[in-house]
C-alpha cells in the first residue's frame, strides 16, 4: 500500500486500484468511515413525517423530518433484535414500527411501542424506554440544503471539509434565495469502479472531443466542436473541483441567456451570488460545467437544445457513485432546478436533464462503456505491474506545462488552469491516498438499554441530529 499511495501522489497511477478488492477494503475503513457523505436534499423531505431511507455503503439510514421540522438521519436498525426498521425508499410517517416483533419508534427516532413491556422485561425495571431511539447518524449537517452525514463522531464541520469549494456548490444550489429543489433519484447499477466517475467529473475535459463526438456531431450543442473545451478552465478549491466553459465576449446577463437562463432567474441570481461569484460568469467569461466533492459527489450543468431551435436551455443534474464491490457502482442521479424557476422553464430543463444525463442519457451511455472497460482490464493479473501516466499538465520536473489563471484572470478560489490537465484527477486522488494512509476508523460498541446503574449503553441523540 505505501509504494501504492507514493505512486498515486506523483501521478504515476497503479492500475489495479481500479478493481482490487484489498484497496476496496481499505477504503470501506479509512475512507468512507470519516468522509462525509451526501444522502439526501431537504427537497425530498418537505413535510413533517416525509422520510427517504438513503445507504452509505452497506449501512441504511433513515433521513426524516420530524413534527417539529427538524432533519434526522437515523441507523435502519431496530433496538431489539436487528430488524431492518423501514423498508419502504421513502413516504410520510409520524412513526416507524419494527415487522418482526412490533417495537414502534417515533420518526425523530424516540422508542414509543414495546409489545409486552411489564410481561417480557417487568416494564422499566427490565427496559427502561426512556432515552432509548434509533441510533442516529455519528454526525449530521447541512450546506445549501444538501444533507450530509458522516460514520466519524468526530468529523470536522461540514462546511470545513467543503472549504473553498462552497463557492462553487452555490452555482448549482442557490440560484435564488429559496434554493434548489430535487427530483429522483435514478438508480442503476454499472459494473465499474466507484473512483473513475469521481475522477472523470471532477475534471477530464480531455475525453470529450473522443467520446462524446457523435453527441455534437448530431447537432445537440450550438457549439459545432467538441473540442472547444480546452479553451475552459479547470479549478480546484478546498474539498472539490471542476471544469468551465469559456462563454462568447457579453455582459453577464448576455452570457447567462447565451447558456439558456430567463431574464428573472438571471435577475435573481444577480441578488444572491457575491460580487466574486459574478466576475467569474460576468468579468472572466466563465461558466460552471461538471464538478465532483470529494469522496463521490458529482454535479454536471450543461445546456443542450431541447427543441428544432438554436435555442439551448440548461440544466443540473447531482449524482453520487455508491461503492458495491471493488468493480461495480451504484449511481444515484438527481435533477436539480431552482425553486423560483418558471414551470415551463422546470419542464424543459428537466427534459434536457433525461436527454443528456438521465438513465438513458446520451452521454451516460458513452461514458459507461469506457469506465466498465477500464474497470474489467484493471481486474488482470499484468494490471497489477502497470502504472498509468496521470500527469497531464506536468512536466517531468513536475512542474506545470501551463501557468495558473491569476486573480484578475479567474476571480473564484483555488487553482485554476485553462486547458486540458488532469491536476484535478491527481488532487482527488491525493486526498484519497491521505485517507488510505490514515489508521482505520474503529469506534467503541454501543450497547442497548443494558443494565448498568450508571446509565453507561443508553443510546443518545447527537446534536446534530437532536
């Protein structure tokens, strides 16, 4: 593992961390154990009682809003005998009650129904129900209405782990002041390993005029070659990073209906983004495309035609790559549109987002067979020799084959470069490996209602979750 991460760090990639079941392994422990992790949108719990049952890795969780309005995140598993709790994906529910022996749990977590309780246990004596409910989430918070939850009790803030990318992650997410809304989210399974989506939204540009050529060559995009993505930028600040498009010479309202925007989103989105937010759109000709938040959160906003018109119209989509194995993913893909947006508006981008980047989407399709093809050769025996040449934008002496853009040239944060480079893919993977260096992560036990005259084994609500 260490000549593994040393040679991943000077972008010299070992081929078989792409389908290697002890690397998957030490993921599952050092990794997913402390990163933190999308589950949900406030969007899909609007209600009192609206839940959805979301999984980080094999273990599931119970995302609700309680009647007090406040957001839970709580482990699928009853108190009593392990039961899986709620079985249904999502739905609205004051309380949540176990099928195997009836134990009944409110939907903030709190135990309310034990069958039998003076008879089984001789009532509090035996059990005692107070303070006992469904193990929340070891930490839970919000950005922008995205909720996150991590395995770590001792996770960093949220917004902290995010960094400098949070001024990215508003493009997508707060376009207005009443935010985003969320539909879906499709699910399907492809048999690739779970990094190469990461990778390849967080910033391969360089794979867009090979594969994605008959998506252009069909007319899909005003722009009538693919390879004009080298003249965007890619960036990288704080916990994620991304690609742009260059957008024509304008003013930034010009720019914003160049890409499809409405005068009244661009109008709101004037009064919510920063100053600095604006320049990078308005004074540096820079437009938002794909991203990805380390570990494996994804957002791709592009803006094809949607009609027999030279009129485009954008759209948002948000997807997560779910680790099964060490050679299959589950992708979970929202569509994501402003609240205030107009209906019609909503319709179209919501076509736009099935066109493109749906189940079906034209570019999935594309995608996949590339990844699923990497992923099956990295299953080989003369894999595990191969290093990979990761070092796109590198000289030999390491350093870069393009100067960075300077603050008068890209107003936002972080390091930004136009042109094809994978420095984004090598930071991802830095992060990775810092991960994989670290000892795994291995809490105490938590007991339930154990019999102890202190209290110690009472299952408490953190205060992310209270």
């Amino acid at each position: 593992m260490r000549d593994v991460l040393a040679n991943v760090r000077r972008g010299m990639l070992p081929a078989h961390i792409y389908n290697d079941a002890e690397v998957f392994q030490a993921e599952r422990e050092r990794l997913f154990s402390r990163a933190w992790m999308f589950v949900a949108h406030e969007s899909e719990i609007p209600h009192v009682g609206d839940y959805v049952v979301r999984r980080v890795l094999d273990d599931s969780f119970i995302v609700s809003r309680d009647r007090s309005g406040r957001i839970h995140a709580m482990f699928n598993m009853c108190l009593h005998r392990g039961m899986q709790v709620c079985r249904a994906e999502q739905g609205n529910a004051s309380h949540f009650r176990c099928p195997y022996h009836g134990w009944s749990y409110r939907n903030d977590g709190r135990i309310v129904g034990l069958p039998f309780h003076q008879e089984a246990y001789g009532g509090e004596a035996g059990f005692a129900r107070k303070g006992q409910r469904l193990l929340p989430a070891p930490s839970l918070d919000t950005y922008n209405g995205l909720i996150f939850i991590s395995m770590d009790p001792d996770a960093p803030p949220l917004l902290e782990f995010l960094g400098d990318f949070a001024f990215y992650l508003d493009y997508y997410t707060k376009q207005s002041a009443s935010g985003a809304e969320m539909l879906g989210p499709q699910r399907w399974r492809i048999k690739a390993n779970w990094k190469i989506g990461a990778e390849n939204f967080a910033g391969d540009m360089y794979h867009t005029p090979q594969t994605h050529t008959s998506v252009v060559e069909i007319g899909l995009f005003r722009e009538p070659k693919a390879e004009k993505r080298k003249n965007g930028s890619t960036y990288w600040a704080g916990g994620g990073g991304g690609t742009t498009y260059k957008l024509p010479p304008g003013t930034l309202e010009e720019r914003l209906r160049y890409v499809g925007y409405p005068d009244e989103m661009i109008s709101r989105m004037r009064s919510q983004w920063s100053q600095r937010q604006l320049d990078v759109i308005g004074r540096d000709g820079f437009m938002v495309s794909a991203a990805s938040v380390f570990p494996n959160l994804s957002l791709v906003h592009n803006w094809p035609k949607v009609a027999d018109t030279d009129d485009v119209l954008p759209f948002i989509s948000l997807r997560q790559w779910q680790p099964i194995t060490a050679d299959e993913t589950e992708v979970l893909s929202w569509f994501v549109v402003d609240k205030e947006a107009p209906e019609e508006f909503k319709k179209l981008s919501y076509k736009a987002y099935l066109m493109c980047f749906g189940s079906s989407g034209m570019f999935e399709q594309d995608d996949v067979e590339n990844w699923v093809s990497l992923t099956t050769t990295a299953g080989g025996g003369l894999a595990r020799r191969l290093l990979l040449n990761g070092r796109m934008g590198m000289l030999h002496d390491d350093s870069a084959v393009v100067p960075s853009l300077t603050p008068e040239q890209f107003a936002g944060p972080g390091i930004a470069r136009v042109g094809y480079s994978e420095d984004n893919q090598r930071r991802l993977l830095a992060e990775w490996a810092d991960h994989l260096e670290m000892p795994p992560l291995v809490p105490g036990p938590i007991t339930v209602g154990a019999p102890q005259a202190d209290g110690v084994g009472s299952v408490e609500t953190s205060e992310a979750c209270s």
